[in-house]
C-alpha cells in the first residue's frame, strides 16, 4: 500500500507541473472596437442677435423745433400715426402773410364784380360803349387770376406746415426714440426707429463658410425647445462675414440685441467618433479603456467634442486611428 502511494504520488506530481490554461487577456473581452474616422457634419457654435426683420425710420421732413414727441421706446405704434410735430417759425409767419394777401386778393375780386355789374347795368341801357364793359370784364378776370394764385401760395405754405407732422413709416414697436423734446431738428433727420417685421434671430459667420449656409437649414438655438430655420441668407457680405435671418418660435418679447448661442452644420470634416457607453468620467475627467502592450487594458484620458444625435460622442483628443478601445467598466 505504500509503494502503490509512492507510485502514485510521482504521478500526482507530474500532473501539478502541466500549468493551467492562463485567464482571458482583456483583449478578449465582447465590445472591443477598433477606432477610425469617418466624416460627421461640422456643427459650429455660432452667437445669434435676436433683431427685427425690417427697422422703419420716422424721419422729420422739415427743419424746426421738434415741440411734440408722442411717443417713448417699447410703445406700439399703427402705420400713420403721428408720433412728434416739428415747427417752424417761418413757415407760420408765411402763411400769415399768406392770409393776409388772399384775404386782400378776394376784396379785390369783390370789388370787380361789384363794377363789372354795375358797368353792365350802364351798357345795357346804352351809356357804356362795348368797350368799357370788356374793360371791366378783363379787371374782373384779373382780379380772380390773382385770387386763385394767393389762395395756390396759402394751401402750398400750409401743406410745408403740415410736413411737421411726424408720421410712423410702418406698424410696430418703438425701438428708439432719443431726440428730446424741444430740440433743434432737420430735414431728414431720423426721430424714432420702429421695428417693421417679424422677430428673428440673425447669425454671421466667416465669408469662408458662409457658402455652407441654405435657405431652410435647421438651426439649433440653446434655451429654446424647438430648432430654428434658416429663411434668409443675404448676398452681401459685410465685414468679412456672411449674415442670415433665423425663424424660431419663443421669440416674442425678448429684448432685440440680445445674444443667444446657436449651433449649426457647416459642411463636414473627418473626426474621431466612439459609442458614449464607452466613455467613463470620474472627477470631471473622460477615460476611455484601451489595450496597450501585452493586450493590457489601461485607461487613457480623453478630451470630448459634444455628444451627437445617435448616442456617439467625438473625440478630440487622447486616441488616434487604429487604437482599440473597450465598454467603460460598470461601477
């Protein structure tokens, strides 16, 4: 019995030597992905003004004292309405003069008839010769020539008059109104500004870019639930930039001037672009897992892009193409 147990026990030994299959290297596990690069559209992070589509001027169209100004920013004005009366002290004295010289024209006019009646009740009893009567006839006639022409030079005087009156350009609401009242004006000098259209937002960007702009181009605008559209893009660059008008809803009320971030694809570029499930953050820092040497897994820092809309976040920095990343560990 105890040789059999020496005779077993070599045998025993002999198998302890065979070593057992090694564990599953990390590069064994399921979710391994080998990174590359693909093309993803290139949204931009583009600052937007909330503004107004059209801006009307309410310009004086005499030179005076702007003695009224009826109206204050933030008021809501029809199109018509008379916001301010500019005046002119020659102009009232004109029409003064103008009054004074219809007034005189007219008693002349009367004074006409009176003898032009009076010269034809003589003619028709045979004392006045035709002649006299086409004399008085043509005194008559002048005196209503000169008449109509005083009464020409009034209306023209109290029109110029009327010109004081400031009037909105358009319906809307008073964006400016800085002119104090009782201030010296001109002609063609701007009084108030009234926004002429729909609210929107207007974004620049490079002259470079701006060639990736389209009419109907979804705009995604922070603080607000639903994206925006595109509905103009103008052909004039100014400044260096291309400029476009944004219809979003949620705009009404916001103060015009107000900036907003938006963000919106500008062509494409090649990026680096991994599931987000294979990300892990602890302290504020991104790691994602990948092989090194020897198929060990390590975990390297990453630096992220925004997340995408299909679940995948790019990646900036930290991997290059042809690494092999794996799912972050669950903690």
């Amino acid at each position: 019995m105890i040789c059999l147990a020496l005779g077993l026990a070599p045998l025993a030994s002999c198998g302890s030597d065979e070593q057992a299959p090694a564990a599953a290297p990390a590069a064994a596990q399921a979710g391994r992905l080998v990174v590359t690069t693909e093309t993803i559209p290139d949204a931009k992070s583009v600052s937007a003004v909330v503004a107004s589509r059209d801006l009307a001027e309410a310009r004086a169209r005499i030179s005076g004292v702007l003695v009224r100004l009826n109206v204050r920013e933030g008021d809501q004005v029809r199109s018509g309405q008379v916001i301010g009366v500019v005046a002119d002290e020659r102009i009232g004295m004109q029409t003064a003069a103008l009054d004074a010289l219809v007034a005189a024209a007219e008693s002349e006019v009367r004074r006409a008839r009176a003898e032009l009646a009076r010269v034809q009740t003589l003619f028709d009893r045979g004392i006045y010769a035709q002649a006299r009567l086409d004399q008085a006839q043509a005194a008559y006639e002048a005196a209503e020539g000169q008449a109509r022409a005083a009464r020409a030079q009034r209306e023209a005087s109290v029109e110029l008059g009327a010109q004081g009156r400031i009037l909105a350009p358009a319906a809307g609401r008073v964006l400016t109104a800085d002119v104090p009242q009782g201030s010296m004006v001109t002609a063609g000098q701007s009084i108030a500004t009234i926004t002429a259209g729909p609210v929107v937002l207007r974004i620049e960007v490079p002259e470079a870019q701006g060639g990736e702009l389209r009419v109907g181009q979804t705009v995604q605008v922070d603080g607000l639930p639903q994206p925006g559209t595109i509905r103009q893009v103008y052909p004039a660059a100014r400044g260096g930039r291309v400029i476009a008008d944004v219809s979003v809803a949620g705009l009404e009320g916001w103060s015009l001037g107000r900036r907003i971030d938006t963000r919106i694809t500008l062509g494409e570029r090649e990026a680096i672009v991994i599931p987000r499930s294979y990300v892990a953050t602890r302290f504020g820092i991104d790691y994602v897992r990948t092989l090194g040497p020897g198929d060990v897994a390590v975990e390297a820092p990453v630096q992220l892009g925004p997340d995408l809309s299909d679940g995948r976040v790019e990646v900036l920095s930290g991997l290059a193409e042809g690494d092999v990343v794996l799912p972050a560990e669950a903690r």
